[in-house]
C-alpha cells in the first residue's frame, strides 16, 4: 500500500522560506502526479500546487506562483516544495497528495488524488 511521508513544516516568520518534503513508500504505480494542498482551521483544503509523472508540468495556485517552486526527484519517488517570502495567511497543514489522474498534466482536484499523507503543519507569524 502506498504511503506518503511529509516533512519540514515548522514555525517561521513573515518573510522566510521553508522546503517541505514528501516520499511516496510502498511501490507506487508508474506514471501518478504529486500535489500539495493546504487547509486552515474552518477553512476547505485547498489546491497549493502539482507535478507530473515527468516533472516536466506544474501547475501552481494564482496565490503562490513566483514564490514556491514543486520539484521532484522520480528516482526518490519524492517531491520537494520550496516555499519562499511566506505569509501569515499561509498558516495551514499541508498534505502531499497521489494521483494517477495527472500522469501529463498534474491535476489540481484534491477528489483526484488516491492517497495522501498525514499533513504537516506550517505556521508563519506576522
């Protein structure tokens, strides 16, 4: 069965960066895409940002583009999320996500995606 382990959340301030980290264990699939989603107490999960199988697509939400960057090393089976110049409003757990929906063009859907991790909770304060 395929696990997701997340990693590298933690508590920042306004401003900083953090890199967080998702493996995929258990012998997934060929050709599934990877995402990150978000969500805040009370508030709906919401789509951060996605990789394809080939890492060659990303997709990204409107609110982060040209300040995280998803990167995945396939060999590792991991994907990397670089976080930078982070806002208050960004506090949340993020969840890694697997789907095999986004094999060329990664899926932003979180019903799309087949397994996800335990989340991990980043918090920036202002």
């Amino acid at each position: 069965q395929v696990q997701l382990v997340e990693s590298g959340g933690g508590l920042v301030q306004a401003g900083d960066s953090l890199r967080l980290s998702c493996a995929a264990t258990g012998r997934p699939s060929m050709g599934y895409a990877m995402g990150w989603f978000r969500q805040a107490p009370g508030t709906e999960r919401e789509f951060v940002a996605a990789i394809s199988w080939s890492g060659g697509n990303t997709a990204y939400a409107d609110s982060v583009k040209g300040r995280f960057t998803l990167s995945r090393e396939r060999y590792k089976n991991t994907v990397y999320l670089q976080m930078n110049s982070l806002k208050p409003e960004e506090t949340a757990v993020y969840y890694c996500g697997l789907s095999y929906s986004g094999q060329i063009l990664p899926t932003t859907k979180s019903y799309e995606y087949n397994s996800w991790g335990q989340g991990t909770q980043v918090t920036v304060s202002s």
